[in-house]
C-alpha cells in the first residue's frame, strides 16, 4: 500500500520533477493538438467540454504535457468528472504491473482495465455498507471473532473486543507491520498473509498491542477479514457480492478480481477496473449513494464512511478504508475522501465541488507515488476551477 507519509516531500521537490518512463500519448484522438478530449459513445458517460461546468481547459492541458515528458513517474491515465459529466481524459503509454508481475509497456485507454491495489479496500466498505443495510451482517459493533468459531484457539479477551468498526478503521490494535518493514521483505505482515495458505489466520495470529478501536495502524488484514465476514454473512465472495450489488447497478461489467492461492478473493488489493468505472464509484459517492434513481448504498453509511474516525497517517484523517484530506482553493480549505492504491492509484471524491478525479499510475516503487497524484488534483485540477461570476443585487 502507498506510504502516503510521502506526501510530507516537499512539493517543491515534485514540481521540479515528473514521470519514470518518457509517456507518449496513444493514438485515441484524430486531433493532434487534442488534450484530455473524452471519447464518446464507449458507455453511459455523458461527454461535455470543461469550461461548461467552470473549469479551464487551458490550465488542464499543460498537466498532459507534464506527465508525458516526465522521466520520474509513470501515470497511465487522468479522469476529471464534473457536475456527473465527463469532461477530461487523458491517456499514457507506460510500464505497468499486474499485482507486482511486470507485463511491460501497456497502452491505456477508455477500455483497458488497471490494477486499483489497495482502492479494493474502499469498494469493501462500500459493500459492507450494503450488508448491513440489508440485514446480512447486524451491526459494525459484531465482534469479529463471533464469525470464526474455527479459529476460536486465537481468542484472548483483548482480541475477543475487535469489532466490525475496528476492522473499518484499521484500530484492531493487532500487531501488523505492513508499513514499516519493505513488501520486498518475508517479515512484512501482508506478505506473510498473502503467501500463506490460510491468510485468514495470518490476519488473526499475532498479539494486540493495543486496544482496539484506539490506534490507527495501516493493515490488509483487517480488509481480508472484512470480506471473509461478507462471505460467511452471505455465502458469497466479495467479488460477487461487488459485482452484483454495487456494479451491476452503476453498469460496470468489466472487472476482475485477483484471488488468493486458496480461491478466495484479495480482498485487500485484488479489483482491477476500468478508469472510467472507477470514475462511476466516485460519482455514486457524490450522489450519497445513489443512482439513477436508486439508491445502491445508503446515504448513511457514505456519509459515516467518509468521516473522519481516527488520525491516520501523516496528515490525513481515517474514516471507513477511506483517506480524508484537503486543498486549499482561493484560501478556503476544500475537504475530500480518497479510495488510495499502491503505485498512485487515486480516486478524489470532492463533494465541495461537485468534482471526482481519477488517477491510474505504475509508480508502484516510484517515491513520488503520494506525490503526483496530489500534483494532478492541487496543481491542475483545483487551479482550473474558473471563478464564479460576482453575485448580482
């Protein structure tokens, strides 16, 4: 998972520098000059320019030119929506990595699936949210232990008061080392997890070190159990239960879902999609959870969900496996939530202004990966937001 610690670089460091492998643009547009022109006609986007919903396409397209000529990074696609339209997308030639198998150059567009990592973990709250709302699982206050009578010799008092909640926040207070220690390293918790043939124990073996539901710290495991607890709650995986209560309503049909070697999905960081439907999730968050007229995630749980509940890392707030941050527009201080992946993975979700940004990178080793992303959105998105006209008496 990306060490959003990063961020603390000094950005005057990433506006000097740019992308890892020299990007050049596929042929997606018959104009040459063309910059961030969405393409219509692929699904159920509406298409519109940027100045119609207030944004400057002026200062957008320089960002194209950025990450195409940059030698430190490696971004692979840029989605700007607006007011539930499409209205910026750009697409890069790059080298990319299919959960750390490298698979060479790949030339993304409008179709071409990416690997989102750890942005899996925001799509499973998502669809606890919906458990819940339907009745399979009680309430985030279950302990989580109650679900695994088959792991019951691992139970101690302390571990006994994880809860659902815990989970959710990343505070199950279980020693988890994921952060701190390399994904290059045998001893990192979700390496040691991932590579075990019951990742499930993994998860739940080692001590509390703290008090659950008190201290933040960064952990797969606590999303590997989430979706285990949706497939004893429902008999099915997350993968299926995504696929069928969250995309299939929002038309996303294209997706994949890595496993693990014992066939259950990797809950923590295994969603492949499409940018332009991860573009959709946003927009549905936007909408409070809804769509088209249905409401496909209760409005209540986005909004718990995208609360603040805990400190995180660095700078940023924690709410239910997702970042909460902020922006500084025209000196008023704009809050967002964030589904983060390793390697730059990022979908903004900016309720302020009506605004969702996708970002899709293989900077998966890249020290600037915490960095761009917050390039795109502060340097360029943010800066084209056109003023609105003075109130007229």
């Amino acid at each position: 998972m990306v060490r959003i610690a990063i961020i603390l670089i000094s950005l005057m460091a990433a506006l000097a520098m740019g992308g890892c492998k020299r990007a050049e643009a596929p042929a997606l547009h018959a104009d040459p000059n063309a910059c961030g022109d969405p393409i219509g006609g692929i699904d159920s986007w509406q298409i519109a320019t940027p100045e119609s919903v207030g944004l400057s396409r002026a200062v957008l397209c320089p960002m194209v030119k950025w990450l195409a000529e940059s030698k430190l990074d490696n971004v692979h696609a840029v989605l700007v929506v607006r007011h539930g339209k499409l209205v910026f997308e750009q697409y890069f030639t790059g080298a990319d990595e299919h959960l750390g198998r490298a698979v060479g150059n790949v030339t993304f567009g409008p179709t071409v699936r990416h690997d989102e990592r750890s942005v899996s973990k925001s799509v499973v709250a998502l669809v606890m949210g919906i458990a819940i709302d339907r009745g399979w699982v009680k309430s985030i206050d279950e302990p989580v232990l109650s679900f695994f009578p088959e792991y019951a010799n691992l139970a101690t008092p302390q571990k006994s008061r994880i809860t659902i909640r815990d989970l959710l926040t990343m505070s199950s207070g279980i020693e988890w080392h994921e952060e701190d220690v390399p994904y290059t390293s045998p001893d990192n918790s979700e390496i040691i997890m991932d590579t075990s043939s019951d990742p499930l124990r993994a998860a739940l073996a080692p001590p509390i070190v703290a008090a659950p539901g008190q201290i933040w710290n960064y952990n797969s495991g606590s999303t590997e159990l989430l979706g285990a607890i949706l497939k004893k709650a429902t008999g099915q995986g997350v993968d299926e239960l995504a696929g069928t209560l969250l995309f299939a309503p929002l038309g996303i049909t294209d997706f994949t879902w890595y496993k693990h070697s014992n066939l259950s999905p990797h809950a923590a960081g295994g969603l492949r999609l499409r940018p332009r439907d991860l573009a959709k999730i946003g927009q549905l968050i936007l909408q409070h959870g809804s769509w088209n007229g249905s409401q496909i995630v209760p409005a209540a749980w986005i909004a718990e969900a995208t609360a603040p509940h805990l400190m995180g890392e660095a700078l940023f707030f924690y709410g239910y496996q997702f970042w909460l941050g902020r922006s500084l527009v025209d000196g008023k201080e704009i809050h967002w939530p964030a589904a983060v992946g390793l390697g730059g993975q990022r979908l903004f979700v900016v309720p302020a202004l009506d605004l969702v940004v996708v970002v899709n990178s293989g900077m998966y080793t890249s020290p600037l990966q915490g960095l761009v992303p917050l390039e795109v959105l502060d340097r360029y998105v943010m800066r084209s937001l056109e003023p609105s006209p003075p109130a007229t008496g």
